[in-house]
C-alpha cells in the first residue's frame, strides 16, 4: 500500500487544485495541509517524508474538495495575513486584499507626519484589518471602528484580542458614521479610513465565483455605478474630519476620476491624491482637509 508522506500529498494537491483551475495551487496545498497537520508551512518541508494518518488524510480530503470547488483557502483555514499581520477572518467578513496594504501603508505615513495622539477612524472595518495594522503600525494612534455588521465586528473583536491592542482599538456597530456621532463633543479623527463596498452592480454578477459565492455581498455590492458609499462619506465627511485631517478610501480599478470628482465636490480638500495599485488600477484615494475653510 502507498504511503501519503507530506511530499506526496503537496505534489497530489497542487495538481488537483491546478487542474480544478484554483489560484496559487501550491501555496494553497501547503496551507490546507499545514493547517490540517498543526504545523507551520516551513515544518511541511523538514517533515516531508512524515506519514499522514487517516484521520488527517480525511480533514484533507474535505478541505481539498470545498477548495476545488473555489471555496476560499482563508475560509477553510480561517486566517489569512494582512500586512504581515496574521488576521481571522470567517464568511461574515470580506477576506483581506493585499491591494489593501498600500491603504495602510499610505494611512502609517499620514500619521507619521503629524504629532501628538492620533484618533484614527476606520468604517466598514470588516474582519478589523486595517484598524489593527494601522493601531499595530501606529502606536500613538486610538483606532475606532465601526461596521454594519455584528458578525463581521464578532471576528473584528478577536483580531483587536488576539493582537492585545483593545486598549487602542474601540469597536462600534452601525451604518458607516452613525455610532461615532455620540463621541462628536469630544473629539474629529485626524485620519479616517475606509475600504467600502465598491462593486457596481454590473461588475459584481461577473466576479470570480470564489468572491461572487462566498464572500458577503453586503462588503462588495454598491449600488449601480459602484460608487453609492462614497456619496454617504462625501455628504457627512464636513462633521467628522478634523481641519488638516486625512481621508484615505479604497477604490475600484477605474474609479479614480469619478472618486476625484465626488470629493472635489465637497469643496473641503485642499489636496487630492488618486493612487494606482501594482497591477496599475486606481487604488486609493487621499484627501487631505484644509486647515480652514475656503
Ligand atoms: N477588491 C475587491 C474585489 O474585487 C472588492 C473589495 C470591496 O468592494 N471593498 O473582490
């Protein structure tokens, strides 16, 4: 009888999910087995020649099944890394992009140029990524953030937990601005971030079926043009951004100029940046406030 060492099982799988047409094969058969054996993906490789037993054999057999049917590999194992941060994430959340990064990247670099304390808002926080990496990148920063999601919050909370940082990181449910209205008497956010929902309704029935048929419709659909969010953070931006404060948004690969002209409308930025991702598609948009009205 042939035996199923780790070796064998990586070449099996990555063929299988290759001929199954699953992104990263090989990195997504390490993960799933990895996360089956209890060990970190390095240990596969000084373990190769280690016999897996029937009980794991079958967890595998599973997870490679649901994976082969394009059921996200982050779901299976419930984590992903974010910005070299390990994050939980389940289907009630949006899975971290590494597109993402830049946002984060981009918000740190704001935040460094400022002094003193930071409050840092983030809405539609989802799973809590970028709230934790900017408070974990940021340590004068307090972070809050907010969701329309209680389950999405639910995962969000354990990510804050599991980084010990709930004495930076204050989580709040409720439609974009709505629950930080209450804390207006004391203080505006210096820097406010969001990745919202930003697929147009066109764009999302041609999505990938492993983003259409598994991750939250509520994080991606936006409305006809995509761009529904943007005009609520638009219209209430004035209230919650404090003069000489930053607005970093996520945006679509061509939304760019559409974006711009959203928030040149507003007549409160004094600088308008789009920025384009490695792959050459709009990607952030950075507005910076005046430090006093025109
Ligand atoms: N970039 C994501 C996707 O294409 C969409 C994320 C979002 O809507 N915030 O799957």
């Amino acid at each position: 009888m042939t035996q199923w060492t780790i070796q064998r099982l990586l070449t099996w799988i990555t063929d299988y999910l290759t001929k199954n047409d699953v992104d990263a094969p090989r990195l997504s058969a390490e993960l799933l087995l990895s996360h089956v054996l209890g060990l970190k993906r390095i240990e596969l490789y000084t373990q190769f020649d280690r016999v897996v037993n029937k009980e794991h054999l079958d967890r595998l057999h599973d997870l490679v099944r649901r994976a082969s049917r394009h059921e996200p590999v982050a779901y299976l194992i419930g984590r992903t890394e974010f910005y070299s941060i390990e994050m939980e994430v389940t289907p009630d959340c949006l899975i971290p992009r590494p597109e993402t990064e830049l946002l984060v990247q981009r918000a740190i670099e704001f935040l460094r140029t400022r002094s003193g304390p930071q409050h840092a808002c983030d809405l539609c926080t989802g799973c809590g990524c970028i709230a934790v990496a900017v408070a974990k990148g940021f340590p004068d920063a307090k972070v809050t953030a907010t969701d329309i999601s209680d389950k999405a919050l639910a995962v969000a909370a354990r990510n804050v937990e599991k980084h010990q940082i709930q004495d930076r990181v204050e989580l709040l449910c409720g439609d974009l601005f709505e629950p930080l209205v209450p804390h207006l008497d004391v203080t505006q956010w210096d820097l406010i971030t969001c990745n919202p929902p930003y697929v147009s309704a066109a764009e999302y029935e041609k999505l990938d079926k492993n983003v259409k048929d598994y991750e939250p419709r509520l994080a991606l659909w936006a409305g006809a043009d995509g761009l529904d969010v943007y005009r609520r953070i638009c219209a209430s931006i004035d209230r919650f951004l404090k003069p000489g404060g930053a607005l970093l948004l996520e945006i679509g690969y061509a939304q760019g100029p559409a974006v711009r002209e959203l928030l040149d409308a507003t007549a409160l930025f004094a600088e308008t940046v789009i920025e384009r991702d490695p792959n050459n598609n709009d990607r952030i948009a950075f507005a910076r406030r005046r430090e006093t009205p025109v």
